[in-house]
C-alpha cells in the first residue's frame, strides 16, 4: 500500500510569488491535514479537510488556503510569499478524523524556500 | 488551549542503553490519545507509540514503551536496547477525541552512539 505522497519534495521561490503544494493520501483515507514546521515554530497546524470540506484552520493568514479532490488528493496554496514562509510543509491522512482514530500517517514533506 | 511540553531538547545515549525522554501536557478534555512520533533525518514522521487516556494500562511496542501518569500529566517515552536507527526527533504530541488538530510538543533531538 503506497504511502502519503507529496509533490514537489524542494522548491524554492522569491518574495510576493505565489506556491502549490500537493498532496496524496493512503488510498482509502478521507481526512488530510497539513502542518507547517520551522525550526523556530516547531510544527504547526494549518487545517485539515475531510470529504472535500475544510473541517478546522490553524492560527494562519488568509494567504494560507487548501482543498481537497473528490479523490482525497488535496493541494494547499501560499500567496504572496513572505521569507517567513521558508518551512517543511508536511501534509498527513487519516481513514477518519484523526481524534477518532488517533493516528495520522505524514508524508515527507515538501521543503519550500522563499529567497 | 492544549499545550505539550518538551523540555529536552538534545539527548544521547550509547548504543544498547535505555533512554528515557520526557513530555507533560495540559488539557482540560478528558478524551484524548497522546503519541510519540519519531522524525529521522529522512524528514518522514513516523509513529512510535499510542497511548489512549482513558487506558491505564501503559503502552508498549517492542524496545518502546511510555510512562502514562494521568494525574500529573506526564508521558514520558522509554527506548530500550537503543540502536543507532533510532537516532532521530522525537515529537510527544496530543490529540482531543473527535478533533482534527494534532498538538506537538518541540521536540527531542536524540543521537545513539555507536
């Protein structure tokens, strides 16, 4: 069974562009979630969606935005990229909400610079 | 709100000890897992142990098991045998029942030594 796929695993973009992170999930599983990790931050939740609806948003800008396919695949977008941006973007699924189950399983994460 | 604590930052230990890693938290939910992940250099977050709060029993996989003190709201992860795989972050994260939003605490950076 293929685990959590994500794309592109390293980008790096310049001040004010906008980036696309994707993400697959294990076959059979509703829920992603996605977390932003910083050395200084530590991991950070971002949201989590479930059946194509955003179910809960961390604490972050509105430039910070997600979906999710009717296959389960999701993508999140940052807009108008700050440096502070610079981070590992890890993105998780779940058969079912992750307090249910109470297990997540990550992808490796895509490494997104900004210079 | 839910806070996790992880006041180690950098542990080593030799190869074949035990190593404990220690984490508090605080929720004021009585439903709720708490989990130890392990990040190699690799990046890819990996489960370690599960723990659900309403088990007394502590949990326990293979050379890992944890230390559930409810009451003080300690649970710390013991690694026994160490092996140089295990060199790693270490996450302790937490969870409400029913919620989807995953709580982690800084981390433990460990290094087995050969």
């Amino acid at each position: 069974k293929a685990g959590v796929t994500q794309t592109p695993r390293y980008l790096i973009k310049t001040r004010g562009q906008q980036v696309t992170l994707s993400c697959s999930p294990i076959s059979g599983h509703r829920s992603v979630s996605w977390y932003q990790q910083t050395p200084g931050q530590g991991l950070q939740f971002l949201f989590e969606y479930f059946s194509e609806t955003q179910r809960n948003k961390g604490n972050f800008p509105g430039r910070f935005s997600g979906r999710q396919f009717s296959n389960s695949r999701s993508e999140m977008n940052v807009s108008t990229l700050e440096l502070g941006d610079s981070a590992l973007y890890l993105c998780a699924s779940s058969s079912e909400t992750p307090g249910v189950t109470g297990e997540l399983f990550f992808g490796e994460g895509s490494r997104l610079t900004v210079l | 709100a839910q806070t996790v604590t992880q006041s180690q930052p950098e542990m080593s230990v030799q190869e074949a000890e035990t190593v404990t890693l220690s984490c508090t938290y605080d929720t004021s939910e009585s439903n709720y897992y708490l989990f130890w992940y392990k990040q190699p250099p690799s990046r890819q977050m990996i489960l370690v142990i599960r723990q659900e709060a309403y088990k007394q029993q502590n949990a326990t996989e293979n050379r890992f098991s944890v230390n559930f003190q409810k009451a003080a709201k300690s649970f710390s992860l013991k690694i026994s045998d160490s092996q140089l795989g295990d060199t790693a972050m270490y996450f302790c994260a937490l969870i409400q029942g029913g919620s989807e939003k995953l709580v982690f605490g800084k981390g433990t950076k460990l290094t087995v030594n050969p």
